[in-house]
C-alpha cells in the first residue's frame, strides 16, 4: 500500500471514529454536502491532477468556460444557440424577413415561400412597399442539412469536452469555497477535524491553483 493510500485509510477511520462521538454519522456520500470527491471520476478531467510529489493528493486549475463553436452564417438566423453544453441548440421552423414586393415575388416564383405566408407592412413615404416573408426551414432542405451538421458535428465535439472542462471548474468552485470556509470558521466540528489532515491551499492567487494535501 502505497503512502498516500494509507493515509487516506487512516484519515477515513479517524473521520468515522470522531463522528460517532460529535456528530449523527451520515449514511451516503451524498450527505457530504461540504466536499466529497471519489478519485475514479476524477481522472479524465481536464485541470486535474493527483497523486503528486510531496504529498499532494489532488491539484485542480482553474478552468474558464469555452463558448460553443460559431456557426456559419448562412443557418446562423436558423438556430439558437446557450453556452449550456447539455443543451443542444434549437431549430427554428421559421424566419421572418423584411423585403420589397418584388424581392418577395422571386422567393415565391422559386417555390421558398407562397403567398399565404407575406405580410404587408405601412407603407414608407417616397419609398418601395415592404412586406414581412416567412421563410420556413423546410422550403430550404440544404440549410435544414447544414444546421444539423454543425449540431452533430462541431458543436456534439465541443458539447463533450466542455462537459468535462465545467465539471472541473465545479471542483475548483468547490475547493475554492471551502478553503473560504475553513477561514471563516463556517464548518462542524468533524469536518474542520478532517481539515486538520486534509489541508487545502490556494498555491497561486494569480494562476488559479488549488491543492489538496495529505
């Protein structure tokens, strides 16, 4: 057994012996509602490490979010796009476009859109009349291809890496906010006793560095 996984082996009995004393014992993990971090879903995160030289047990960086993949600007106006990497973007059915009537003529001779979906808008003094077209996305099948390309193309690969890149920025949020406890004094009684073992530090302000040492 190596040295760090005794020391998490005596860390784990010590915590269970005090909290039979201080504390009403939890019975899930979910219960550790200050810090719990299982090594397993740890290592595939981006900004992580673990098992470092003297003592180290975790390292966390702190991660910036990515926005998601600009598309291009020909199905732009036909989808809406959130920084939520579990949202995938929505398709509008339709767009509204403000044209003159002969522009709007030729839309309807090239079969993009029919007379049932123009809107006269008040005519403008000394100037063409307008009217509003909507544009239904399956008058248009190469751009209904494009927007679901970029879907499951581009923004599928940016989705999956930025899943794991706000998993690690929640640890570091984490740790973060639970070095600011232990300076504040805001914690029981078994977890500041666990602290004293685990120590968290803050190894560089300016780089945005969290260790965790045992």
């Amino acid at each position: 057994m190596t040295g760090e996984l005794l020391g998490l082996c005596e860390l784990t009995q010590y915590v269970e012996e005090l909290s039979k004393v201080v504390e009403r014992p939890y019975l899930r993990s979910s219960q550790y509602t200050f810090l719990f971090l299982e090594e397993g879903g740890l290592k595939d995160l981006p900004s992580i490490a673990l098992n470092l030289p003297e003592g180290v047990w975790l390292r966390a960086e702190r991660v910036v979010p990515s926005p998601p993949p600009e598309p291009d600007a020909s199905i732009k106006p036909w989808i809406t796009i959130t920084s939520d990497p579990t949202k995938p973007p929505s398709i509008k059915d339709h767009v509204v476009i403000t044209t003159t009537a002969p522009e709007a003529a030729k839309w309807i001779t090239l079969g993009r859109t029919s007379l049932a979906d123009l809107r006269p808008r008040p005519p403008k003094a000394g100037g063409d009349s307008e009217v509003d077209v909507f544009l239904r996305l399956n008058a248009f099948p190469e751009l209904g291809n494009r927007v679901q390309a970029y879907i499951d193309g581009p923004w599928s690969a940016w989705a999956a890496k930025e899943k794991t890149r706000r998993a690690a920025k929640t640890i570091y949020e984490k740790l973060f906010s639970l070095q600011k406890s232990i300076e504040s004094g805001a914690l029981s009684l078994a977890s500041k006793s666990l602290l004293s073992l685990l120590s968290i530090s803050i190894s560089s302000e300016r780089l945005g560095k969290l260790s965790a040492l045992i």
